[in-house]
C-alpha cells in the first residue's frame, strides 16, 4: 500500500512603520519525491483615516490525491502538483454601517488537475489564468442581526 509522509517549516513576521505593516511569510513542504515546492506571502497593508489598502502576492501547490493517484479504474499516477501565482490588490473602507471590501486579483496556475469525463480520469491541464473582483460587505442590519457577503 502506498504511503506518503508530509512535514512543512513556516516563519511570519511583521514589520509596523507608521501607517504601512508589512507582512511576511513563507512556508516550506517537506515531501519525499520531486514534488517538493513551497508557498510564501508578502502583504503590505496601509491604514489612513478608516481606509486600508493591501497588496498581496502568493504562491501555492496542491498535491494530488491517493485517489487521484491510486484508486482502481480512474487514476493517474503520473499526475504532476498543480502550481500557482497569485497577486491580488484590495481597498477597505470601514464606514458608521459596516466595512465594504473591494479586491482585485491574478492567478496563474500550472499543471491544473481536472477530471476527464470519459474515461474518468485525473489530469494535468497545462496552464489556467483567473482574473476577478470581489466586493464584500459586513456590519450589522439594525441593532442585532450580523451580515457578510
């Protein structure tokens, strides 16, 4: 049977210089094979008057599944880690009814794991590119009642 052992090392810090924190950190997978990769992030944050602005850049791995990998009649033991690159920018306003978000972000992944439909079948999609915005809310409606979009 087939076994896989994971370990993974992580440091954070944080620097404050007036109004701008700038956050770091990064995180190393210790995975037996050629899959070894690791993660890491740096965010600079920004704060002025009930606005704050932040800058995130990160970079990720998914390993495949036993069952992708393993399971009888639909897996795929080539499978290669899904990799990506994320950069995302937001702006936050903190208002008297609540904190409204809007972010803007960019992702590349590289060897994307899919599913075939026939047969069916874990694989490696060659390189995926996700843009996109999010807009949030959350603060109270009346005196009691919790809302985040």
């Amino acid at each position: 049977m087939p076994t896989r052992n994971d370990s993974a090392v992580s440091l954070h810090q944080s620097v404050t210089l007036g109004a701008l924190t700038v956050f770091l950190a990064g995180r190393h997978e210790i995975i037996p094979g050629p899959v070894g990769e690791y993660g890491q992030c740096c965010r600079c944050l920004c704060h002025h008057a009930g606005y704050s602005a932040r800058i995130s850049y990160g970079s990720a791995f998914r390993l495949p599944t036993f069952n992708d990998l393993y399971y009888p009649g639909s897996s795929n033991p080539n499978l290669l880690p899904e990799r990506s690159d994320t950069v995302e920018a937001a702006l936050d306003a903190t208002t008297l009814f609540g904190t409204f978000t809007a972010a803007v972000y960019d992702t590349r992944v590289h060897d994307l794991i899919a599913y075939q439909s026939v047969p069916y079948l874990p694989v490696n999609v060659g390189r995926t590119h996700i843009q996109g915005i999010d807009l949030s809310y959350k603060g109270t409606l009346g005196n009691s009642t919790p809302v985040a979009s």
